[in-house]
C-alpha cells in the first residue's frame, strides 16, 4: 500500500488579466499547466481571472452566468486533465441581469465544482492619488464565509478587500481552516504599502499558510496591479513571492504539521473570549462584532 503523502506542493499564478475572457484564459491555462509540470498539487489563480473590466457596459458585455461560463468550463476540464486541485481566485459570473458577482471557484481533480465563495466585501474606496473603485456598483456582495476540505486540511476561501477583515479570517480558522486563501487584484497604491503586513498578519495571528495569488502589471484598462503573489507560513514567514508584477508562476512545498507547531507554540485560536462593548455609541453598531453578551 503506497503511504499517504501528508505534504503537498502549491503554486500561486500570477497573471496580467484583459479585457477579454478569451485571451485571458489562453493565459492563465498555459501558467496552469506550467505549474503542473512543476509538481503544484493545487495550483490558485488571482482575483477576477477571467477579465479586469471597470467599467460597466463592458464587464456586461462579457459576464456570463456560472453555468455558461466557458472560462469555468475550460478550467474545469484543465483541472480533470491534469489532476489537480485548481482554485481559481476568482470570476466575474453573472449573478442577476443587474449585478455580478465576484466568485471564487475551488474544483477538484475530477473536474467538479467544490465549493463557491462570492466576495463579501466590496472595494469601495478612493485613493490619495486619486483612484476611485465602487466595486458595489456593479456587484452584489456574498452573504457567507466559506470553507472547504482538501485532502491535506480545510481551506478558507476569501478575495482580496477581505483581507482587510480580519474577523472573517479568525471565524475560518476557527471552524478549522489551516490553509487561508486570498486570490488578489490589489492597487500599486494599496500594494506597496500594506500587502505583505496584511498576508503575514493574518498568517500570524490564526497560525495558518496564507496563499495568494496576485494580478501584476499595467492592465489593458490602464490599471496597475500589484502583484508580488505570496505564500506566508503559519509562523508569517514568507516561503514563496513573485519578483515583481510579471505573469508567472510561484512554488512551495507545504507541511501541514506546521499549522500545529504554530498553534502549539502560541494557541492564541485557544484563547479568544467573547466581550461586550461598553459604550456602543462609540461608533457604528456594524464595528462591534459582539453585542448583546452576556
């Protein structure tokens, strides 16, 4: 009897996503396979794979229902194809004729759909440099965290801005997650000054891998991504990143028996107790994620 493999190799893709879903998707498959034949066991692709559009007539003018997406069936029979677990950050599928949703798909080595995660929190901001996103415009948030299993441990789904959230990553390690995903388009703006704090943070303080794959590059739309994909370990090591904003791939075999080390060491999962908030008119009731206790 052949022994269980208790690690695993992940691969973060990096991309440079278009306009259009058809180029797009020759890219990310050939970053795909590359990754394959370099050993990735699960290979994760960035946030909005299929298509970086901005603005309203053309996001429309490509989105497609989950169900006839040819981008997610592409995908699905590569992942068949290849054996491999292939989370792909993220698509914008039609949600209903007038929003989007921000999705993220994690599919099996038989080519089946997993599990499904729509970004819950919306990009909604304007930048010092004077960007401006309203993501909410054209897409509806998720309403659920979400949380799967892999053969190796359980696996968060997240996107990008959700980072920024930190209760959402300590509910996910707490139902039991080791492995926190967040596939990303994140600004140069944004990037360059808090992409890694955030990655290591969340890695630190739930002692789990942080996986995230980014967009990198001056996009056909004239954004600029961050890139700079990143594998941190649970003590918030960074073990893998990308050099730079370049469309590639990065590798990093992964020990799960990390996690418990980390969480030995500091069982801070352990730890958390429930509070009420003494003054709650000390700002907006959604800030306070406990209220009420008892």
């Amino acid at each position: 009897m052949t022994e269980a493999k208790h690690t695993f190799v992940a691969a973060m893709v990096q991309m440079r996503t278009g306009l259009v879903p058809r180029d797009s998707l020759e890219q990310g498959r050939h970053l795909i396979r590359e990754a394959a034949l370099a050993g990735a066991d699960y290979v994760q692709t960035p946030e909005v794979t299929n298509m970086m559009q901005t603005g309203r007539a053309g996001l429309f003018e490509h989105l497609r229902t989950q169900e006839d997406d040819e981008s997610l069936k592409a995908y699905r029979a590569l992942a068949a194809e290849l054996g491999i677990h292939l989370h792909i950050g993220s698509l914008a599928v039609q949600a209903t004729p007038e929003r989007a949703a921000n999705r993220s798909f994690l599919i099996g080595p038989d080519g089946d759909v997993i599990a499904t995660y729509d970004k819950i929190h919306m990009f909604d901001i304007d930048l010092p440099n004077g960007e401006t996103y309203r993501e909410s415009a054209n897409y509806q948030p998720g309403e659920a965290a979400v949380i799967s299993d892999l053969p190796w441990g359980r696996i968060g789904l997240t996107i990008c801005y959700d980072v920024r959230f930190p209760s959402l990553y300590r509910a996910l390690a707490e139902s039991g997650a080791v492995f926190l995903t967040v596939p990303s388009a994140f600004t140069q703006k944004t990037g360059e000054a808090h992409w890694h704090t955030l990655l290591r943070a969340r890695a630190i303080e739930n002692g789990s891998f942080v996986f995230a794959a980014a967009q990198g590059g001056v996009h056909e739309n004239k954004r600029a991504t961050y890139g700079h994909s990143l594998i941190v370990d649970p003590w918030g090591t960074v073990i893998a990143e990308a050099n730079g904003v370049d469309p590639g791939f990065i590798v990093a075999e992964i020990d799960p028996a990390k996690v418990t080390e980390a969480r030995k060491a500091v069982p801070s999962l352990q730890h958390g107790r429930r509070f009420a908030v003494s003054d709650t008119k000390g700002g907006p009731g959604y800030l306070h994620l406990v209220r009420d206790a008892k």
